[in-house]
C-alpha cells in the first residue's frame, strides 16, 4: 500500500463582500437630501426674483400714484391709468394706490415693501376725504362685473355722499342693496344697516313732531284769539 507524502492543496474561492444595508440607506438618504436641497435652493431663487420684480414694480407704482396724487387726480391716484406712448406705439400703465395693494394680496408674498402700508393709507384718505359723487360713479361703473375688492367700499361711499348732500333717497337705494350685491362682505353690510337704522329713527323723530304740530298751532290760534278779545274789550271800555 502506497502512501503519498505529498500535502493535500486547497483551494479557496473568492467571496464577494455585499455593502450592508445600513450602508445602502445612509447613501440613498443622502441622495435624496440632496435633491431636496436642489429644489428648495431653486424655490428660494425664483421666489427671490418674482419678490424682487414685484418690489421694484411697487417703487414704480407708488411714485406714478404720488405724482397723479399731488395734481389731485385722485381717480388715477387709486386705480392708475394707461398713457400712449408715441416713440413706442405702446400703451404705458402708470400704477395707482390700490395696484400696489393687490401685488401684495397674497398671503405668501412676504416680507411687505415698506410702501405698502403708505399705499394703504394714501387709498383710505382718498376714499373718505378727497372722492366725489362724480369720482364714485364713475368707479362703480367701471367696475362692474369685474373682480375688484374696493368696489364694495366705493359703492357705499357713493351713498354716504349722495347723504352729504342731502339726496336721501339715492343714499337709502345705495344703503339697502349693499346686502344683495355685496353678500360676503360683512362689514359693510354691517355699515350700511346702520345708515338705514338711522334714516329710520330720524324718520321716527319727524313723524312725531308731525303730529304735535296740529295741537300747538290750536293752542297758539286760540291764545292769539284769546288776546284779540282782550284788546277789543279794553277798546270798548275807553269808548264807554
């Protein structure tokens, strides 16, 4: 029997080592982090451009409302206007107060230009010391059947001033189709009721003195009578 002294080889294969799998979450939570950042840096970038624009477009619309202001054109001091522009053969838009509120209506555009609180200001002067019955017609008209959040405000305005110059009945048509024509807006509803509440005590007030009018015009008939015969008496007593 042969027994060979030669050592016995083995062999040994590769083996290939697989990433765990702590590893392979880490990566991929790293990646999308990444892409996240990428959108987020875009958003903030174009978010940073539009606010820019807007900004330098409220700057331009405030000084073209302060101009029409000081000239006391108050109409396109609120709502701005078109001028043609010969060298171009386009139409210009000069902006107005109530533009630079609707650039910021948006509760995201944040943060305000300064000028926006200015722009709120200057509308509401307008609206309450320097609009005319003219003025306010003219608005409505304007304006209706489109999307204007101050069309509400002016059309009551319009009633307070026909009140102010004494046409009742203009100011009562304007006080009591506010509800119908303005329904979601609360306040001034709220403002018109009032007007008419008082219209209606004031109504109160002379239909009560109406009617005491025919009594006292009685009593001084009767005292002015009473003093006539007094005085023809005296006369007949002297002739006596």
């Amino acid at each position: 029997m042969y027994v060979s002294s030669e050592p016995t080889m083995t062999t040994i294969n590769p083996v290939t080592i697989e990433p765990s799998t702590p590893y392979k979450t880490t990566k991929r939570l790293r990646t999308v982090l990444i892409w996240v950042g990428v959108v987020i840096a875009l958003f903030v970038g174009m978010y940073a451009m539009a606010w820019a624009r807007a900004s330098m477009l409220t700057s331009q619309f405030i000084a073209d409302a302060e101009a029409s202001y000081h000239h006391n054109n108050y109409i396109d001091a609120l709502t701005g206007y078109e001028v043609f522009d010969e060298q171009t053969n386009v139409y210009i838009t000069r902006g107005g107060y109530m533009q630079v509120v609707a650039i910021w209506s948006d509760p995201y555009a944040w943060p305000h230009p300064t000028g926006l609180a200015h722009a709120r200001t200057r509308v509401d002067e307008i609206l309450q010391q320097h609009l005319t019955i003219a003025d306010a017609e003219s608005f409505v008209q304007a304006n209706i059947g489109q999307t204007n959040p101050y069309l509400g405000v002016v059309y009551l305005r319009l009633g307070e001033l026909y009140e102010e110059v004494g046409d009742t009945n203009a100011a009562v048509d304007i006080y009591t189709t506010v509800a119908e024509l303005f329904p979601n807006e609360s306040a001034l509803i709220t403002r018109a009721q009032q007007h008419l509440d008082r219209f209606e005590e004031s109504q109160n007030e002379t239909s009560s003195r109406h009617q005491h009018l025919p009594t006292t015009a009685h009593q001084q008939y009767d005292t002015l009578d009473h003093l006539r015969k007094e005085e023809s008496d005296a006369q007949y007593n002297e002739v006596s």
